[in-house]
C-alpha cells in the first residue's frame, strides 16, 4: 500500500518505518527542512532502540522515503496518517493547530479517495473536527479515521510490531476494509483489531494513559505511607501484583511520571471533563501527587546535609525521564536539578542518551560527565534518577574511591537494601526504611 506519514516525530518516524518494513511505499512529511535532510541522508533523529536497523533497512530498500512537501507526500496515497504534535495549551487542553491546519491544506490536494488517519492523542470530537476541515475543500470523497498509538518509549518497535491491540475508530465500511488490510500483518497472533466510533477510539487512548498514570501515582501514595510505617513498598508491589485484577505492570515506586504523553494526556482528559461539566477527582489528585513526587528526594538531600546545600558537589544519575529514550520532556531530574541549584549546589550529570538535551537547555549551569564514574568524582552524594540498565551493577569499589561521602539518594529503587548496607552506604530510596 502506499501511505504517507505527516510528521516525523516520535510517533510519525515509528510508525513509517514500521509500516514499511511490511511492505508498503512510505513517504513521511515535515516542515522542518533540516530535520529532512538528515532523515533523507540516512540519519535518524530520535533514539529509539531496535528503529535504526529498520530505518537504515527501508531506505535502502526504497520503501521509506522523506520530503517537506505536502503535496508530493500525499501523492498516491491510500491512507494518510496526521502524527502531528498536540502541545498542551495555557489552560491544559490539547492544542489542535497543527492538525487542522494540515488538515486545511489536504482539502485543496485530494485528487482520490483517501482514508485521513488521526495517529496523533487527540481529544475526543477531533476527529469529526478534522473531517469538517478537509471537507471545506475537497473535490473527492474521503474517511477520517481514528486510530491511537500505545508506544512505548524504549520499546516502541516491538510495541508497533507485536501490538497488545489495535484500535480503530471509523463507521465507513470502505475505511474499515482499507485498516484491515493495513494491520493485517500486525494481528496474526490473534491479538485484536478492535472497530469502534471514533469519539470512543480517541476517549480509549486518554483512558489508557490516564489509567497508567493514576497506578503509577498510587504505588507512589503507597509507598510514602510506607516510610512513616516502616513497611517495604517493594513487598507490597509483590504482594499485589500477584492479583490478576491488578497486574505486576506499572507498580514500581519512584519519583513519579513524565515524558510527552502521560502528563499532557491526563490534563488534557481532565479539561476535557471541565468542559463537560464534569468533575474527575481522580485525575486532578492524579496530577498533584505526581507533581510533589518528583521532587521526593530533595527534602532527603537537604536534610542529610542539615540544610546546607551551598558549595556541595551533588553527582546525578540519568536525565532522561525513563530508560532506552533520549526524551527530557517532564523528567524529574530537571526539577531536581533546578532545586539543587538554588540552593547553591554544584551538579555533575551522566546519562546514556540525554545529556545533549540537556545541555542545550541548561547550558554551563551544570557539568557533564563522560562516564556514571566520572560524575562522581569528588561528589558530596550521588542522586539516581533514571532506571537505565548501566547503573544497576557498579563497581562499588571504584565508587567508594571517587565519593567523598557514602550516601546514595536512589529515586527509583535501584538497589537491595541488603547490599546497601553490606556496602556501607547511607541510603535512601523511595517507600524503604534508610539503611
């Protein structure tokens, strides 16, 4: 099939080249000349483990191909995918302008049927939004059709690839027969194609994220309740996660949630429910706690050195706002590391992928360290803010040569308390007792 893919951002650039590693001619549109150009040369832009081989492999092929023009994108497509960035407004609603404003410009290019696919978490209605749009000026018959992402950062191929589900929100029976056809070869495991109206497609992608969100959140609850109880979070998350009602998913303690989709997409859902009047107490409590807990370990940081912050060399492992992404947007360790430099703190960072984002945002204001070790030489504490995998066995010996002080403000539970103790390390993690 031939298809075209507006943007090419996270979504957009999975979704291409996946969909072309299938079989089908794939062009992907962006406005953004210089990003083209690099994607054109064979550079790819986001970090995403396991897409590069994919990428490198279609274009050799000639089934992946990028251009800024709409108009030669679109070209012979039979579906057209808007993967286009749905930024949050001042007031927490999911701003639209840069789908409808595509969506403006397809009504005067249509030349044949095409099915208009909204890839992009959009707000309920959208999609007849987008429909009204393009109808302004079209000349040809044509479906929009609502069909949500559920990727994974750091694992968004083998989600694309092997998805849990597919959700397709249409009523025309051509445009049903056409997403058939596409995700054919994506469902024959038996994982299910599910057809639905639109409106309900577009509410399942804020219900899913919300839901995720709202459990992460109550593992966090929980285990700040366990610090004044003195029970281990840790056995709790397997205590419960043996429930098949619950599920061991998404019940990690930590400093909370962030990246591009959770944060926008629970405020979006929760402006959604104030314009119809609606009060979602879940969701509003769902934000507050999250927006403390990224900031959990500070108050520990702060206490431990009495308060006195000013001159001290804090180490901080891990930027990004989960592991296997490069994705800043949201991480806790920027609000963490805008506390510690208003209290007069120096901090060295190490991540795997994140560093060159961070850099671009804050410039001299921090050091950056080539290696997890080289953060710490000469650190009064290391702070760890990301779970990637390269922290989890150190060298503890080389650690103890570099750290002035053997204290670890851990924000994702990295470690056994056991070990922490034979080590002698003053720890302090997130629902534990200090060791």
């Amino acid at each position: 099939m031939k298809i075209a893919v507006v943007g090419t951002g996270y979504v957009g650039l999975v979704t291409g080249t996946c969909f072309a590693e299938t079989g089908n001619t794939v062009t992907c549109v962006d406005i953004d000349e210089q990003k083209v150009q690099k994607l054109q040369s064979g550079t790819i832009t986001i970090f995403e483990p396991g897409l590069e081989i994919l990428f490198e492999r279609n274009i050799k092929e000639k089934r992946l191909s990028f251009t800024t023009s709409l108009a030669e994108g679109i070209k012979d497509a039979q579906i057209i995918f808007l993967a286009l960035p749905t930024p949050p407004g001042e007031d927490g609603s999911a701003d639209l302008k840069y789908i409808l404003g595509v969506a403006g410009q397809l009504g005067h290019l249509l030349d044949k049927y095409a099915v208009i696919v909204d890839k992009s978490t959009v707000p309920v209605g959208t999609s007849e939004k987008v429909h009204a749009k393009i109808a302004e000026n079209a000349r040809v018959p044509f479906d929009v059709v609502s069909n949500p992402e559920f990727l994974r950062e750091g694992v968004a191929v083998e989600d694309f690839m092997k998805p849990d589900r597919v959700v397709v929100g249409t009523a025309s029976a051509e445009a049903r027969k056409v997403m058939e056809k596409l995700y054919a070869p994506f469902v024959r495991q038996g994982n299910p194609l599910i057809f639905m109206d639109e409106r309900s497609a577009e509410m399942t992608k804020y219900a899913a994220n919300a839901f995720l969100a709202m459990k992460i959140t109550f593992m966090n609850e929980i285990a700040n309740l366990c610090e004044r109880t003195g029970a281990n979070v840790d056995m709790i998350r397997r205590g419960i996660g043996t429930d098949t009602r619950i599920g061991n998913r998404f019940l990690f303690a930590g400093i909370g949630y962030g990246g591009s989709c959770f944060p926008k997409d629970v405020q979006a859902l929760a402006k959604t429910a104030q314009e119809h009047d609606y009060d979602f107490q879940i969701l509003e409590a769902v934000m507050q706690v999250n927006a403390h807990q990224k900031t959990k370990l500070f108050p520990k940081v702060s206490d431990y050195f009495a308060g006195k912050l000013a001159g001290k060399k804090i180490a901080m492992w891990g930027l990004a706002f989960k592991p296997n992404t490069d994705d800043i947007r949201e991480a806790p360790a920027l609000e963490n590391i805008r506390l510690l430099l208003e209290a007069g703190a120096k901090v060295r960072v190490y991540d795997p992928e994140a560093i060159d984002h961070v850099r671009h945002i804050l410039g001299d204001a921090i050091e950056y360290a080539e290696s997890p070790y080289g953060a710490l030489l000469e650190a009064d504490a290391l702070m760890i803010m990301t779970e990637w995998q390269v922290f989890r066995s150190p060298d503890f010996e080389v650690m103890n040569s570099l750290l002035k002080n053997k204290v670890i403000f851990d924000g994702r539970n990295l470690f056994e308390l056991a070990l922490m103790q034979e080590q002698g390390y003053a720890y302090y993690s997130i629902g534990r007792e200090v060791v």
